[in-house]
C-alpha cells in the first residue's frame, strides 16, 4: 500500500475490524455498516450490510464489531439495543444477519472472539455482564457479573486461553477465569475515572487500560498488578492498541477534544512518538493491519482513514530541545538536550538492533543538561552600576555636572561616554553659546528693534565680565578658552571650569533658542548650505570676537561698544553675508548632541542619553526641534526600566505594607512611624517634593 | 567575554524547552515535556535553588515567560495539551504554624480557546496593561486581557488573528516610546517554502481597535523556531532576531510616508546580520537587557553570542558549549568602549587597556565627527571612526535585501 488514503461514508462508525489475513474491513456504527477491500491504491466497498426493509431497527446499530479471528466470513456486532448479532457474509440472501443473541438488558458495549477458538465469542454491557456465546450452538453460554454498573470493554487474554480481561466504568480490572464464572480471580481499581477500553499486550504479560482520567496506563499482570507506565494524555482516552512487533508502542485515540490518532512510546510517557491529524472530529476505533507501518481508523467526521506511518507527524521533532536565555546581569541560562546517542551505540553491538528500534531508542533517551553561565568581569554591568550610582545628574552648574560625570565615565574606561560630557559641557558653556547668541541676537535686530536688543546684550556681556572677575583671573581666561577651542579640535581633556551659574545659562539659551528659530527662517531662503563650510566659519568667527570681552574688561566700557556697533553695521552690507553669520547658531549644538546622543541610544547605552538629558535639565528644550519630546520620554522610561532590574531605586520609591498614612497636599507619605519620626525634625515632604506636608 | 559555567541539576523528567528569568533577573523558571514547571530563585551565594515545583499540564509545556513583577509573582506557561494557563505565587498569610510565609503557586486560569498545542506565550509591555499573546500550531494568534490587574483569574479573550500559518513563535516589540503602536511578531515552522514568509508582523492600530498584519518579512521562508524583539532603549528603528536554519538580525524602521490602512509595508526592514556558524538548526535567540548582545543556540549544541561592534558589523564573541565549557573567547576589534576582555587578560590590564585606546582614539574622534551621511534613502547614521567611510560589508549586503 503506497499512500495514506480514506473514504468518506454517510455516516459516523463507531468501531472498526480486520479480518485474519488483514485484506478487509468493516466499519460499523449507528447508520453505516460495510465491508471495504482494502486495495492498492483504494478502499473499495464490496458490502452493505445494512439492507433490508426494517433499516430503523437497532440490531443495525452497533457500538462495536469484531470480525473471527479464523472464519473470514463470520462477523459479531454488538448493538444498542443490547443484542449481539451474528452476520454471515457468505448467506445467498441480501441480508447477511444470521442470528441474534438477546441475552444483555442494555446495550453492549463490546464484543469479542476469542484469538484460538472461533467459535467462542464474549460480550460486555452496559448492564453490567459478561456472557460468553457458542456459535456453534448459538447459545449464550455462561454470565460474569462484574458487580459493576456497566462494563466497557472486554478481552480474552492471548497468553491464557482461559482468562479475559474487563473494564469498567467504576474504574476497576477484572482478571476472569471462563472456567469460573462465579467472581473473577483478580480486581482492581485502576483509574480514578470510567475505564473506556483496554488492551492486551500480544507478547507481554501488560495490560494497556483508557480512561477518561486522560491516562493510559501499562499493568504488569504476571503475578500482582504492577503499574509498569503512565502515559498522561491531553484528554479521556476512548481506545488503546498496541503496535504490532514494537515492544514499547502503543496508539490511542481521545473520546473528546483531539482528533489524532497518536502512537506513544510508553517509556517516554509525556509526548507521543507519532501522530495522525488527518481526522477532523475525534476518532473512534483503531486497528493495525497486523504489522507495524499501517493501520486504519474510523472518526466521527464519517471518514476511514488508511494510514502509513511514515506520514506520521512526530511532535518531538518540532519540539524546541533548548531554551537560552539571558538576565539583567548579563548572565545566561541555557539548557538544552543531552546528547548520549554516542554513548549508546558504542554500548550496542552492531547490526543487534532494527534501524527503527534505535530511532525509537534515541526518541526515549529524551533529557536536558542545564546550565548557568556566570558573566564575569562584566565590564557593561560595571560600568552601568558603577555611573548610575556616581553620576550627578541635578543640583550644580551643568558645566561642573559635566565635569563630574565625565571624570566618572573616564574611570570607568569608558571614554566615549567621558567625551560625550565634555562635549556637552563646551557646547552648553556660556561662552560659545554667547557668540552665537551676539550674532542670532544680531540677525534679529534687523527686524526691529536694534537699541533695546542691543541694550540687553551689552548688559549682559557686562553682567557676565562682571562675572567671571569675581571667579577667576583674566589672564588664565584667556588661556583657558583658548584651550577649549583646542579641545573643540583635539578632543584632548581640559579640566577647564566655567564661571557662570545656572542664573546666567538660562536666559541666554532661551535666546539661543530664538536664534536657532530666526536660522531656520532664514533657512527656507537658502537651500544649498552645507554643513561643513558653515562650521568653518564658525571657528574664525569666534577667533576674532573671541578678543572684546577681554578688552572690555581691561579698558572701559566704551571700546565694548564700539565693538558691537561695529559687528552691528555688518548685517546691512549684504543680506547674503548675514545670513551666512547667522549660520552659525544653527549649527547649532542641539544637532551634535542629538547626533550624539542618537548614537548612543542605537548601541544601546541608553543610560548616556538619560543621563545628559536629565543634568541638561531645561536646557533640554532646546534639543526638542531635533530630538523628539517623544524619544526622550522614550530614553528616560527606558533608563528608569533598567535602573529598576538593577533594584536601584530608593526605599521611598517602593511600595508600602503594612500601617501607613499620606499627605493629602502631595500625596506622599510612608509608614505612620517613619513619617512621624521624619516631621519630628523635618517640616517638608520627605520625598523632597517641596511640600510642607502637614498630617491631621 | 568570560564565563564560568556552573551546572544545574534540573532534575526535569524530560526535556527542558524554555527557560526564563524574572524581571530583575534573579528567578528562573524552566519548564520540560514531563509537564512540569519549575522555580528557581538564587541565593546570597549565587546559587539557584529550587522553590518550587509542580506540574502545570497535561502535556508537554513548550514556554514559560514571567510578568511584569508589577502585577505581582506571575508566571504564563503553554502546552501542547493546548491551554495556556497564569500562575501567581501565594505567600500563606495563615496563622497555623508553618503555614505562614509558606509559598506556593497557584492557576489563576486556564485559557483554553485554541483547538490545537499553544506554542507560544508572552506577557505584553508593561505600559499597555496586563496583556497576553499566545499562538498556536493552527497559527492563530490571540490576545488576551486582564482588566482588573488584581484579578487574575479573569482574562477576556480581545483578539483573534488567524496567520493560515503553523506558528511556533511570538514575541512583542518592547519599545517604551509612545510613537510606537503595540506590535509584535510571529514565526511559524511550517518547512514548506512554497508558503512564503514564515515571519509576520502585527500592529495594533488606535484608530480602527484592531490588530492587522503590516508586514511579513521577506527573504525567511525555512522554518522559524524562535523570534525575538531586542530590547528598544530608544533605538528610532527596531531589531528583531530570527531563529531559522540560521541565526538573522533584522532592523525594521518604521516607514514615514505610508498610511496605515494602505496596506503598504509599514516597515523598512533590513537583514544586518545573517550566520550560519552553527550549522544546523537554531532553535533559540535571546537578548541581552540593553539589546546589545544576542545569544543564539543550536543543534550544535553550543550558545553563540554576537555582538555589535562601531561598524556596524555583527561579530561572535563568544561561544559557549552546552556541556558547560567556554569554547572560546573571540576578542573583536578593541572598540572606544572597550568591549574587549579575554580570559588572559588580568584584571587590573582591561582598565589600562581602555586609557590606552582612549588616548589612540581620541583624537581622531572628534575631529570626524560628519554631518549625517545619507545612505540610500531610509539609512542616516552620523559616523565616528578613523574612516569616513561608511559602514563595511553588513550594510552592503543588507541593502541586497532592502526592499525593490
């Protein structure tokens, strides 16, 4: 037989038999009833039993069938109604019936022929009896009564020619000697559940018992019961049969919810070996065609199914063997199956076993070794715990934030990150920014008010002269910035240090803002600028007005002013030029770091983005026309994420068990002890949100 | 990269098919065909005890993934008997002796709409609520929800897509940024070719309350056995790995110029990286918290974990067996960050190691900064390097796979 095949009838079947040379089939159920051949390439239909005038009899309709195991024309059905009918394939008249035993009170379950003895046939029933038949005499011979409800199914044993086997719904076996029809010589309780069916091994001493526990389990019998195997399945069990010459293989079908047919090897009890989707409602009755590589089944979706095994599907194979996986700590965890197909073929003499034996074998041999791979030296962890926790994000000058945090990343090796904080520092230092500020501020003014603007620059220059007496000398000034400008080229550290607070920072970046603003008008003017040219410019710019606060600081005040009167002429010349110096500011800073910070935030390094983010503070705002707001909610909430699988957060951060109570001004508050003993000495909220928090 | 592998007798009866730390990394939890599931938690020593134990199915458990801690301990598990099912752990608060403090699991539900094995389960972002996808073998993808966190007995079943394909597979897109609708992928291990793509991308859209397959990747038709979103710690593209016949690393930038409904390919999407080291199959793929580290494993039998290095060019940098040994420690390229650190190096030479290339680097550094190169039309990187040109051979090929 060359390929899986199946034929569709008018109705559900509910058992199916072989006959003994294994070239026929019969399907038998509530409304079909019929003898297949089975063919080469098809199933061909060569009987109909149900014919006749009264088809709405229930001697038609059969829970199960068995076919002799020796006359192949004698078939035994056992019907609804609870008679066990006797069909003759060979009667000259259409209807093949041949005699009706109505012994049973209720309908049978189960019939059965005895494997040496043709003429012996059992039945179980629902009303709780087994009667043996002769068919030579066409009697019911002897009655077990299994003191059971019903009994579900029924075999003779192929190892003792006297005892058979039964199940019932009260989950319980009985081993019953045909000689001794008064109590069976064995009982036990097998399943918590109804028992559906059961099974003898052909060669071994086990029993298989179905049960709608959604288990099947494998009975030594030889002497005491001995539970040999469990298989848990996914639902009840409706039917079992053991897989011819495969000592360990076992087929079932589900009474509910799966419609495969699948095949376990009972030594590796939790995944089946192989299995058969092609049914589309579950399946009801299995038989092998007396070797292991096919078998047929009925279904309720009305179809019989011929079925080669090497179709099979085999679920194990898809089943992923490994699992790896990674934690916040870099660690990894992997497991994965054990390889011993090594081990056992050198143990195995050659040519000892059958090529699907050993499949089967290595199918058994299912384990996984498991391992955890410590992460030493993890310099990422390092450097992220170590700059998380000595990082300064808030509460000083930005420039000396800077300085600090770029003095930590140094540290820590990680250089890129160091420059990346001195680069914010030069950029965002008043200084540079000033110069780009003059020259925006300037553009302005050609729109409108020059005094006023140019008023409140000078002011400011002034202020900031002012300033930077106070803190430090003007002859290291000098130095210092020009030292800066080399760090702009170089990038080699200068622990240069900046002499404004965050007071002077703020209004000029908010007018750098505004300059950025006047460039992007200007911009829509002129297409064809490119940034590197513009940059060079820049540069120059600042070499040659780099030289007036100096001056101004020197001499008077005047001079200064001329200066500026001087750079204020410029813009009239030529709009060109104009813009061309307005061009500066739009290089502007906010490019580079979002560029920066982009990077970084593509390899990963989140923690540089938060972080310069948050010690940037309201000068952020000034990045949003080139970094989304968006992105950097993104940043911090991803910062916050990995901060929180490191456990790096504050006690007052978590969350609160036991007796607490809560400011109604701010809604924070703590354990009722804890709060208490804090505004003994405090009057503000605890969690430093300003509030004075009062508890009535 | 250095290791030291220490061995876990897992004790499970049959294979282990997944397993998952915790949220903050210091639970474990595995799962086996012997249809259980087990918990592991690690001690001051660093040693993972076992804690817990119990069998979840009636078939055998294919995933298990952890919650958001948020929503308390709670654990997903899938199997093949095809239910999925959440189980939060129970510290007694009884008063009888031992029974105070005593832990144990209990199922919260069982989620039983799939007719078919439930290969996949993950929990959604966080920010979205509590969340649950799972896939099946007849490749439909469900979303379910649970609307009261507090409760977790009561799931409501939101979303039913149907892929036509047999899925093996799913993970969801991580990003915290609020510009990126829910979204997440699936692979299927359908071998047939013929099939087309075996891996599909779903998005949520706001507008019409339904999830939709944007995209379906191109070029990945053998069969896909894990799928995994890096973690997006503020990427602007996303990076998906694939494990098929070998291990792939994809980015998908989201398109600007496309309507949703359209039904245009959301997603530029590029295969940067593409290695068939292992030689077989690979089963799984994993990132590392920060997205920078994937860790890929296979029929070999060995762990490999790639790395991005400045280039912009995936490399191996670490190959780990199974039976516990470190096959061996590639060194990539000394990179400014200095990824660098072999298991020769003592551990005071890294440090000084890192000033050297500091100091080499440095100045080249800033003076190459460049204004954005634009590369094609969707790739704009701003490059830092000693060359000014622009990314080697990974970017090359991927373009070969970049949309026609």
């Amino acid at each position: 037989m060359a390929k899986t095949m199946f034929i569709t009838q008018e109705g559900p079947a509910n058992a199916l038999a072989l006959n003994k040379d294994n070239t026929q089939v019969v399907i038998a159920g509530r409304n079909v009833f019929k003898v297949f051949n089975i063919e080469e390439e098809e199933l061909v239909e060569t009987c109909n039993l149900r014919v006749g005038k009264n088809l709405n009899h229930l001697n038609f309709s059969c829970n199960d069938v068995a076919w002799s195991t020796n006359e192949d024309h004698v078939l035994a059905t056992a019907a609804t109604n609870g008679a066990v009918v006797l069909w003759n394939l060979n009667r000259q008249s259409r209807s093949k019936q041949e005699h009706v035993f109505v012994d049973h009170k209720r309908t049978v379950n189960k019939v059965s022929f005895h494997s040496i003895e043709p003429s012996r046939l059992i039945s179980g029933s629902q009303d709780g009896t087994m009667k043996t038949f002769d068919l030579r005499i066409k009697e019911a011979t002897r009655t077990f009564y299994s003191n059971t409800e019903s009994v579900r199914d029924v075999q003779f044993s192929p190892h003792s020619h006297h005892n058979f086997a039964a199940v019932s719904e009260n989950g319980s076996v009985q081993l019953w000697d045909v000689r001794r029809p008064d109590r069976c010589y064995h009982q036990f309780t097998a399943h918590s559940g109804p028992i559906f069916a059961c099974d003898w091994h052909p060669e071994q001493s086990w029993l298989a018992t179905a049960s709608r526990d959604k288990t099947i389990k494998v009975w030594d019998l030889v002497s005491k019961p001995v539970l040999e195997f469990t298989i848990s399945t996914i639902a009840s069990v409706g039917r079992v049969k053991w897989r011819p010459q495969r000592k360990y293989h076992i087929a079932s079908v589900a009474l509910v919810v799966d419609c495969s047919v699948n095949v376990w090897d009972v030594r590796r009890p939790y995944i089946p070996f192989a299995s058969f989707n092609e049914h589309k409602d579950i399946a009801t009755g299995i038989a092998w065609r007396g070797d292991p590589h096919t078998f047929l089944s009925t279904s309720r979706d009305c179809t019989l199914y011929y079925h080669l095994f090497k179709d099979a599907t085999r679920p194990a194979s898809k089943a992923n063997p490994q699992g790896v996986a990674f934690n916040s700590r870099g660690d990894l965890a992997y497991a994965c199956k054990a390889n011993n197909n090594l081990l056992v073929k050198s143990t195995k003499t050659p040519g000892n076993s059958k090529r699907s034996d050993q499949s089967s074998d290595e199918f058994v041999q299912a384990s996984s070794h498991m391992h955890w791979y410590n992460k030493k030296m993890n310099y990422e962890n390092i450097w992220f715990l170590g700059c998380a926790s000595q990082y300064m994000l808030s509460g000083r000058p930005l420039p000396d934030l800077c300085d600090h945090n770029a003095s930590v990343a140094e540290n820590l090796g990680r250089t890129t990150v160091s420059l990346v904080w001195r680069m914010i520092k030069i950029l965002y230092s008043p200084r540079l920014g000033d110069f780009g500020l003059q020259l925006g501020i300037k553009d302005d003014q050609v729109g409108g008010n020059l005094k006023d603007k140019d008023g409140e620059t000078e002011r400011r220059d002034k202020k900031e002269e002012r300033e930077g007496e106070g803190s430090s000398e003007e002859g290291s000034k000098k130095t210092k910035r020009q030292l800066r400008l080399e760090d702009l080229k170089a990038g080699t550290d200068s622990m240069g240090d900046f002499f404004f607070g965050d007071g002077e920072m703020d209004p000029l970046s908010m007018d750098f803002e505004r300059g950025n603003s006047v460039g992007l008008c200007v911009d829509i003017i002129t297409h064809d600028w490119t940034l590197p040219i513009e940059a060079f410019p820049l540069r120059h710019e600042i070499q040659d007005s780099s030289p007036p606060p100096e001056q101004l600081n020197n001499d008077s005040p005047e001079p200064s002013d001329e200066t500026q009167f001087l750079t204020i002429e410029d813009p009239p010349s030529s709009l060109l030029t104009v813009n061309w110096v307005t061009r500066a500011p739009m290089w502007d800073s906010s490019v580079v770091i979002s560029n920066a910070l982009k990077h970084h935030a593509n390899a990963g390094d989140v923690q540089t983005c938060a972080s310069v983010l948050i010690a940037l503070g309201e000068k952020r705002r000034n990045l949003n026309h080139v970094l989304d707001e968006a992105i950097q909610e993104q940043w911090l909430t991803a910062y916050i994420d990995i901060l929180t699988r490191y456990k790096l957060w504050d006690v007052a951060t978590q969350v609160v068990k036991g007796l607490y109570s809560w400011c109604q001004g701010c809604a924070h508050g703590g354990h009722m002890k804890h709060i208490q003993e804090w505004l003994e000495n405090n009057v503000e909220c605890p969690a430093g949100c300003g509030h004075q928090c009062e508890y009535t | 990269m250095l290791f030291e592998a220490h061995s876990i007798n897992a004790e499970h009866k049959d294979l282990i098919h997944d397993v998952a730390y915790d949220f903050y990394g210091q639970r474990m939890a595995t799962c086996s065909s012997d249809q259980f599931v087990k918990v592991w938690d690690q001690d001051e020593h660093e040693t993972w005890n076992l804690t817990a134990t119990w069998k979840a199915h009636s078939g055998s458990v294919w995933k298990v993934t952890w919650a958001h801690p948020e929503f308390g301990q709670v654990l997903a598990t899938c199997s093949f008997d095809r239910t999925a099912a959440v189980w939060e752990e129970i510290v007694g608060e009884g008063t009888a002796p031992g029974e105070r403090g005593m832990r144990h699991w209990v199922r919260r539900t069982n989620l039983v709409d799939s007719r078919t094995s439930v290969t996949d389960v993950k929990f959604g972002p966080k920010a979205l609520g509590l969340l649950l996808a799972t896939c099946s073998a007849d490749g439909v993808i469900r979303i379910y929800e649970a609307p009261d966190v507090m409760n977790l007995s009561q799931w409501t079943l939101q979303h039913e897509l149907s892929s036509k394909l047999s899925l093996s597979c799913l993970t969801w897109n991580p990003s915290f940024s609020r510009q990126h609708p829910p979204m997440l992928a699936v692979g299927s291990d359908e071998a047939n070719q013929s099939l087309g793509s075996k891996v599909l991308i779903y998005e949520y859209n706001e507008n019409s309350r339904r999830w939709a397959k944007t995209d379906s990747v191109p070029g990945v038709t053998d069969a896909v056995h894990d799928i995994s979103f890096a973690p997006n710690l503020g990427r602007s593209f996303h990076m998906l790995a694939i494990a098929t016949k070998d291990v792939r690393i994809l980015t998908m930038k989201p398109r600007q110029d496309v309507v949703v409904q359209s039904g245009q390919p959301r997603f530029d999407i590029q295969t940067v990286a593409q290695f068939e080291d292992h030689y077989c199959t690979v089963w799984r793929v994993s990132w590392n918290v920060t997205g920078t580290i994937l860790a890929s494993s296979g029929d070999d039998g060995c762990v490999r974990l790639w790395k991005c290095n400045q280039m912009n060019s995936w490399k191996c940098v670490s190959v780990l067996k199974g039976d516990g040994t470190q096959a061996c420690t590639i060194s990539g390229a000394p990179t400014a960050q200095g990824t660098t650190s072999s298991a020769q190096t003592s551990s005071s030479a890294p440090s000084r190691k890192f000033a050297e290339s500091a100091i080499e680097k440095s100045a080249p550094l800033t003076s190459m900064w460049q204004p954005a190169v634009i590369k094609g039309r969707f790739t704009k990187r701003t490059w830092i390097g000693a060359e000014p040109a622009p990314p080697p051979s990974a970017i090359d090929k991927s373009k070969s796979y970049a949309r026609k």
